[in-house]
C-alpha cells in the first residue's frame, strides 16, 4: 500500500495517518489507534491490519501492508458479504467493497 491509500475504508483513515499517530503516540495496544482514529469501528474488517501495523511499529520496523489497495478492498468485499453486512455508515461508495484473511506477513 501507499501511504495515501486507505486501511480503514468505512472511516477514511490512510496508512500515514496511521503510521503519524504510531510514530507520535507509540500507543501501548493497537486498539489505541481505533480510540484516536476510529479506525476498525466500523465494519471490523481492518482490525487484523491494525494490529499487524502496531506489531510492526513495536518492533521498530515502518508499519506497511504488502498488499495493493485493489487486492485489499476485492477481498474486503469477500469478508462484508459473507457476513450479509450492510453499508456501514460513513462508508462512500468506492469502499462498499471487503476482506477476508489476515494480513500478508511483513517481509524484509
């Protein structure tokens, strides 16, 4: 992913905000970036990513997700509809699309 593409799609919540609040707030568990951000409040489907991008900060490595914005939101559809989800407030209609496995592993 680029920086400017987004991890959490119901909220619009890029990949350098997130990696801005990591580097700023190092928070202690990922789910200090849903408080701030709001990030994975929503349809739940990038909480595994979030995790993943906080694991990766604490490790002292750049938080990335090794897997094109296209890729990500196909398999984000996948996941929403095997859940019969309905659109998630807030959700613009480029993102009514899901996810289902969890985040690639980081390669070095």
């Amino acid at each position: 992913m680029l920086p400017d593409d987004e991890v959490c799609l119901c909220f619009h919540v890029s990949l350098r905000k997130i990696r801005n609040y990591l580097a700023r707030e190092n928070p202690s568990v990922p789910s200090l970036i849903s408080e701030c951000l709001s990030a994975g409040t929503g349809c739940m489907w990038c909480v595994p990513f979030l995790k993943h991008l906080h694991t990766l900060h604490q490790q002292g490595k750049e938080p990335d997700l090794r897997i094109s914005p296209e890729e990500y939101m196909r398999n984000r559809a996948t996941y929403r509809e095997s859940l019969g989800s309905s659109p998630v407030p807030g959700e613009s209609e480029r993102s009514s699309q899901a996810f289902t496995s969890d985040p690639p592993p980081h390669t070095d």
